[in-house]
C-alpha cells in the first residue's frame, strides 16, 4: 500500500509535524465520506501521494453535486441517452474495484455526473444506480440519500448492477 505523504512531498510523522493532517480535522471540517473519497481518489493504491487540500475540497463538492442531483430530479426509467454512459460506468467501477483501483473508479462517476447534470435533470431509477455506484465509496450520504428516496432497506445490500455490453 502507497503512503500519504504531507503536502511538501515528505512523510508525514515525528520529525515535521508541520506537516501532519489530522483526519478529525477533515471529518470536522469536510466529513467522513469527503475524507473516505479523497483517501481512495489520491492516487493508485500502490503508491505514494502528497496530500492536497485543494483536491479535498473537489471531493467535497463533488459530493454536494451528488446531494444537489435530487433538487433535478423528475421521472423514472433510464433515459435512452444516458444508458450507454449508466452501463460503461458500472463496467468500469466495477472493474476498477476487483483491480484497486479506486482512483479511476471514482473518476469515471465524476464523468458521469457531468453527463447527467448536462442533461439538466436526472431520473429517480438513474439517480437510485448512482448511488449504488458510490456507496462502497461514500457510504454516509449515499444511505442518507438512499432514504430520503423512500427506502427502508440499507442501500449497501442492494445486488451491484450488471453491465450490458450492448
């Protein structure tokens, strides 16, 4: 497994504590699945990664782009011109998870909130799958928002989507 180094590049510890991140202070400051997102989207697994607090706050608004989704929300089904996009993100999350790869998983739902956001709406089916997608990801607010759907169920033991090649 790769190291979080400080922000100079160096390990954090002992010998520069200047540099140290405290995770309560982000969960304080940004939340938990901000600090779980930017943790996973870092970097490969493998490797080591200077910590940046201006790619937090991207985590961070990307999350707040996953809470606003439901402010445009109307209708149901999967719509013909994001199904292609639903399926390739699932194939590649998916994919990305078997592999480590978290970093590139994440990325690709970042691409595909773009594709529904230019669409200037999102239905209750593809939002319900996007957030299948991020829940291993970012659990907190995926349940929260998995209920305010009217969910009783946890959104965690939901079956993962299969992917169509089609």
């Amino acid at each position: 497994q790769g190291m979080i180094l400080g922000s100079n590049g160096i390990k954090m510890g002992k010998r520069f504590p200047e540099f140290v991140v405290n995770p309560s202070d982000i969960v304080r400051d940004y939340g938990a699945d901000t600090l779980r997102l930017y943790e996973m989207f870092i970097g490969d697994f493998e490797k080591a990664a200077p910590w940046n607090t201006n790619s937090i706050k991207g985590c961070k608004r990307f999350l707040d782009r996953v809470w606003a989704l439901q402010e445009i929300m109307q209708g149901e089904g999967i719509r013909s011109e994001l199904e292609s996009n639903f399926h390739k993100t699932i194939k590649k999350v998916g994919e990305d998870v078997d592999n480590l790869k978290a970093n590139t998983a994440i990325a690709a739902k970042m691409s595909l909130i773009n594709d529904i956001t230019a669409t200037g709406s999102i239905t209750k089916d593809e939002y319900e799958l996007f957030l299948t997608l991020l829940n291993p990801f970012a659990p907190h607010i995926t349940e929260e928002l998995w209920e305010v759907l009217g969910h009783d169920e946890l959104l965690c033991k939901q079956d993962w989507h299969a992917d169509d090649e089609a």
